[in-house]
C-alpha cells in the first residue's frame, strides 16, 4: 500500500527573501524516488495564518506521516524536536508584523504535546548518513513551536496519522551572517532519511538523548 509524507517549510521573513527550509523541501522532493508520496507545502510565517495553512495542506494530501521543518537560524545540527509548547512568545514580529508575549497557541490546550515521530530513531539514522544531528528539546516559543503545537494538537484524537517537528541549520547557500550552516544537499538528505524513517520505524528507540536551546 502507497503510503503519503506531507513535508512541510517555511516562506520568507526576518528581510531574508529565501528560507532554507522550504529550499530543503523543495530539494527533498527532486530526490525523492519513492515508492511512497511525498507531498509538500510551504507554510507561511505567520501566528495567525500556519495553522489554517496546514489544515489545507493535510486536508488535500491526507498524509500517513507529517513532518514540519523549520529553520533555526544559529544550530549547527538537524534537531528533532521532542515538546510543542503551549505558548507564543515573539522575539521578533511575524511576517504580518505580529509580536505576541506569553499567549497561548491554543486557549485552553494542555501545557504541551510530545511529537509523534521515532525522534531518536530517526537521529540515529541521521547519525549512519554523518548527518550532524540531534534531539532537541525545545522548538522555542516563535511559529516554528505553534505549527508544531497545532500539528500535535490536530492529531491529539488520531491514532494513526504521525507527526513532528524538524529544525535545519541555515544553509550554506542562504547564510548572510557568519552562522553554522550545512549544505542544501545535505538538509535535503536529512529530511527524506526523517521521512523514510518515520514511515518505517513505530516503536522509538530506549536511548539517552536531547539538547535545550
């Protein structure tokens, strides 16, 4: 059976006209071969306007897997995140110009969700291709987090559908400060071997692991 990944990335923002993420999307999809779908969407950075974004993207696709990716200008690592928190805390306007500070992503949710992905399994696969890759704990508090969060909180009653949240370095291509990067080819592998993972592995591994930024 033909099984569907929604990968998803992120547009422009913070006076930067490409994302990395969405480059590493957009890349990840040329070398795709199958034999499941990979599908994508770019999301655009925006409190207000992700969550109805990714409602369309999963409403059209109706993917098995969804997996999110963002850019975290600053990491050198793919960091698998592990928590979606319950909080908007802005550091700098969304692309709409809005800065929420300690506001909920969603009135009334629980505090926070865990992903749904093998975050260590896939790290671990990461690792095997010498991928710079890590667990991390924490999405921070910007869109990245509030994707995240409604991602989690959409499946919260799904038992089937799995999904999560992936941070990518900037990319070499991209980089317009003195900032770790990695190249475009090599976030795009990581994100296929994060798909092709979460498709194939259900039960996480019992390992240490995870970093807080």
């Amino acid at each position: 059976m033909t099984r569907t990944v929604l990968l998803t990335g992120f547009g422009a923002f913070d006076g930067q006209a490409l994302n990395a993420s969405w480059l590493g999307v957009r890349r990840a999809a040329e070398i795709w071969d199958g034999p499941d779908v990979l599908a994508t969407a770019q999301l655009p950075v925006s409190f207000s306007e992700v969550g109805p974004a990714l409602e369309r993207a999963v409403a059209e696709h109706r993917p098995d897997v969804i997996v999110c990716a963002g850019l975290a200008e600053g990491r050198s690592r793919i960091g698998v995140e592990r928590a979606a928190l319950n909080v908007l805390d802005a550091r700098i306007p969304d692309a709409s110009g809005w800065a929420p500070v300690d506001e909920p992503v969603v009135a009334g949710g629980p505090m926070a969700y865990l992903s749904r992905l093998p975050i260590k399994a896939c790290v671990a696969a990461l690792d095997a291709h010498d991928i710079p890759a890590e667990v991390s704990n924490t999405a921070g508090t910007y869109v990245c987090n509030a994707v995240f969060y409604r991602l989690l909180h959409a499946l919260r009653h799904d038992a089937v559908v799995r999904g999560g949240f992936v941070h990518v370095p900037q990319a070499v291509e991209t980089a317009r400060s003195a900032v770790p990067t990695l190249p475009l080819e090599t976030i795009a592998a990581g994100l296929v071997i994060i798909a092709r993972t979460s498709l194939a592995v259900r039960e996480d591994l019992r390992v240490t692991g995870g970093a807080v930024h």
